[in-house]
C-alpha cells in the first residue's frame, strides 16, 4: 500500500478471465468466482469469519485476494466539481477463473458446506473447486 504514486485510482474496466491464481495452490478446496464483479475488505472479512467458526483449530484456511485499490465517493448534497472525493473503502477487482478462499485438513462433505456458507458472502457467482 504504500509505495504508490497515485493513493485516489480511475475505475478502469474489468475485462477479460484471470489466469493469475486460478488454480489451488495450497488447500484442497477452494471457492472460485464465474463471475467478474469487485469484492470489498469487508466482504472478504465476513466470509472469513464464517470460515473461521467452523473450521476452528483443525482446518487451515488461505485468502487468496488482497483489496488493494483505492475506491472514492463525494458525500451526499455536494455540487459537482471541487475534486476527486475522500477514499471511502478498497476493493480488489475480481475476474472470472479467481480462487478466493482455499482451505484443508477438513472432510469433503465439511468443506463444502463451509465454503457454499462463505460464498453467500461475496458478491459473485461462485463454485466449489476441488484439488
């Protein structure tokens, strides 16, 4: 976050599939999105709480996205001009093919209820992938 020559970003489109991080690099199941759209840090932190709860200390859990870009909003009741509004929150944009969550060390009927509960979450259409 910090070595960035402009801290306010443009939107920008979201194009295209991600080939970054598509596939299971740690666990043996993972949530991945068919569907592109962007994921707040809030959004990211509910679904991992209710990973959390379930899994406790047995499973192990991964967050493969990191919302790093900057999103801005004008307060309400205010003219247009006077400059880029105030940093509200930070998004990560998210494509097609993206592994979000990955967890292991769980059973297989477990991990899927888990990870069905954490995709209720999120924004996106997602599925269940398995390593």
């Amino acid at each position: 976050m910090n070595n960035k020559k402009f801290i306010k970003f443009r939107r920008g489109k979201n194009k295209g599939f991600s080939y970054k991080g598509d596939y299971l690099a740690f666990g043996n199941f993972g949530l991945k999105s068919i569907s592109k759209g962007n994921i707040n840090s809030k959004q990211i932190e509910s679904g991992r709480k209710v990973i959390s709860k379930y899994i406790k200390k047995i499973g192990k859990l991964w967050i493969r996205v990191f919302p790093d870009l900057s999103y801005t909003k004008k307060p309400v009741d205010v003219r247009m001009g006077n400059g880029k509004g105030d940093i509200s929150f930070y998004i990560f944009k998210v494509k097609p093919g993206r592994i979000i969550y990955e967890i292991s060390g769980l059973s297989n009927i477990f991990s899927v209820k888990v990870l069905n509960l954490a995709s209720f979450k999120l924004p996106l259409k997602t599925i269940i992938v398995r390593y």
